[in-house]
C-alpha cells in the first residue's frame, strides 16, 4: 500500500497570534488546496483556536506540540487533550527530543501522552532519533530501539495504525547538518523493522515515518524522494510560508 506523505510544521517557540496568523494565511495561500500529501501546521498553545480559524476550511490541519497526559486537575502549566481537541487540533507531537532534553520527558512519559492522545481520538506524531553522542559512539540501533518500543508499550494495532513516527536525528535539528538520504532511509527501514517485529507486516507497511532535522526546500526532493521517507517534520523551514510550501512541493 502506498504511503500518503506527510508534511508538518513545528512553528516551536515562535510566532505572537498576529504572525502566526500571518504565516497561517500563507500557508493556505500557497498549499491550503493539496489533497494529495497531508499537511499539519503546530503553532503554541496560544495561538492555536486563531490559526484554526484561518485554516479550517483549507486541507492543512491542526497540530499542538505538546500535551499533558492527565485529563485535568491540579498541573499548573500544562494543556489537555480535551482542551486542544475543544480548539480544533488534530496532531499532537509527543517526545520532541527538545522535550526530552529540556523538560524531563522520557520515553514513559511518552508512551502515556501517546495513550491520552488516542483515547482522546486525536492522532499522534511519536518522535524518536539518537544524538551525536549516541551515534559515534555505536549505540544509535540501541537508543532508537528503546524509544520506539516504549512509545508504543502496551498500544493495539488499530492504535498503532494512527500514529505517524518522525525520525530526527538530534544533532540534525536546527544545526543546518541535515541527514544524507541514505542515512535518514537507513533509520527509517531501521524503524520500520521494529514496528514490523512489534505488530506484523501490513502495520509496518502503512506506519508512515517522517524525516525532521533541517529539511528545507534544497533537500527535501532528496530526501523525500527515498522509499521509507514518507514526509517531514519542519521546524526553521516552517517558518516561511514559501519555504514550507517548497518542501510539501519540492522541485
Ligand atoms: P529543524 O527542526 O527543521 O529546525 O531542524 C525540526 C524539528 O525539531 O522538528
């Protein structure tokens, strides 16, 4: 089966309401109307119900870039699933590797956000990838392994089946150093072979895995182009409509 690509934008700390209204406005000026790759733009907490505005009646969807797991109560600073499905979103990105090297979260905390995210009926995007570290000094196989298994600890195939994995190599992120296409395909294949240990042949065949980490419109034909690349997660990129725009239609 035919992977549909997929391209999401990690807007990250950035944009008051007023630019990401702006950056919303060309994104759907220029791929609002694409049916045949999917397109998610995440801006911050605050500025999503205003960017949902603006794109609701276009193809490119709502993501958030973070969630709590716990339904409500007492968690001073923290966002839940029922409040970011109550203003239209529908990705949420669980494990960003600025989360997990930041803000404490690990690969359990991962995997309960992933559960909330499903009962709560959104669609999670599950990021993984090893630091410069890990990759020198051998233990990239190991590290990606971990993280993917503890993602989806305890999910079920139809589970399985609404998750997208990005793949971003740490030292890739914002650095400029993009992965060769070999390089992000070999992670790729690499994943998919977990996922095809974990739940079987036809859910590693339709588990799309995007590339994050410096993709921009120079690269992104490259790197799409590979066979288990099936779309990206965009940070510095997503930040320029055009830019955006030429990696969802790279030439
Ligand atoms: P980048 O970020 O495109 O700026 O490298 C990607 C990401 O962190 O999602």
């Amino acid at each position: 089966m035919a992977r549909k690509k997929f391209i999401a934008g990690n807007w990250k700390m950035n944009t008051t309401v007023e630019e990401a209204c702006a950056l919303a406005k060309g994104v759907v000026d220029t791929v609002g109307n694409v049916s045949d790759v999917d397109i998610a733009v995440c801006p911050p907490y605050t500025n999503l119900s205003a960017v949902y505005e603006i794109i609701k009646n276009s193809n490119v969807k709502l993501g958030a870039q973070d969630v709590h797991w716990e339904a409500k109560g007492a968690y001073t600073g923290k966002v839940s699933c029922a409040m970011l499905k109550s203003v239209g979103v529908t990705y949420v990105i669980v494990g960003h590797s600025e989360q997990r090297q930041y803000f404490g979260e690990t690969d359990a905390t991962v995997n309960k956000k992933v559960k909330a995210v499903l009962a709560a009926g959104l669609l999670p995007i599950i990021c993984v990838g090893e630091t410069l570290e890990e990759r020198k000094g051998g233990k990239m196989d190991a590290v990606i392994e971990r993280q993917v298994r503890g993602a989806f600890e305890g999910l079920s195939v139809e589970d399985t089946l609404k998750c997208t994995i990005a793949y971003e190599p740490v030292w890739a992120i914002g650095t400029g150093e993009t992965a060769t296409p070999k390089q992000a395909n070999d992670a790729h294949v690499f994943i998919r072979g977990i996922i095809f240990k974990l739940y079987g042949d036809e859910t590693a065949g339709a588990m799309r895995i995007q590339y994050g980490g410096s993709m921009k419109p120079d690269n992104a034909k490259d790197l799409l182009g590979q066979k288990d690349v099936d779309g990206g997660l965009i940070g510095g990129a997503a930040l320029k409509a055009t830019d955006f725009a030429g990696i969802v239609r790279p030439v």
